[in-house]
C-alpha cells in the first residue's frame, strides 16, 4: 500500500519491514494486523488491515514518531 502524508510517501512496498502484530487467524472477522515500516528517509510508520467487525475493517497507513514508534515496540514486545 502506498499513501501520502502532508507531502511524504509512505510506501510498504519500498520500505523496510520492522514488526507485525496480529490478532485472530486469516479470515476471521474480527481479526487485525499492525505491520511497523520505517521509510528510506528515517520516518516510521503502521500499516494496518483487518477484518470488517475488527477495529481496522480497512487498510491505512498511519505516520508514527520515533517516540510512538518505541512505545508501540515496547507495547507488542
């Protein structure tokens, strides 16, 4: 998925995979996932997907700061 957010790229494809978390199995309804990515110029950011009864029923990008971004590996450690 790629997106952009106030005049940067977020890209999964070309940036680099640092975490996933899931939640649920493959299908399920209620099931989600938060992927963490971090772009060729420094910034993170979180990609999320889910079920459509999950809190994501859509895929996003959303920008995180460093200081998000440790508190969130800190979180799903």
């Amino acid at each position: 998925m790629k997106k952009v957010i106030c005049k940067k790229v977020y890209d999964t494809e070309t940036s680099t995979f640092i975490k996933k978390v899931t939640y649920g199995v493959f299908g399920c309804a209620d099931g989600w996932e938060e992927c963490l990515f971090q772009t060729e110029s420094g910034h993170y950011f979180l990609y999320t997907n889910g079920g459509a009864e999950s809190k994501y029923p859509q895929e996003n990008i959303t920008r995180m700061s460093a200081e998000k971004k440790d508190a969130w590996l800190k979180a799903n450690a």
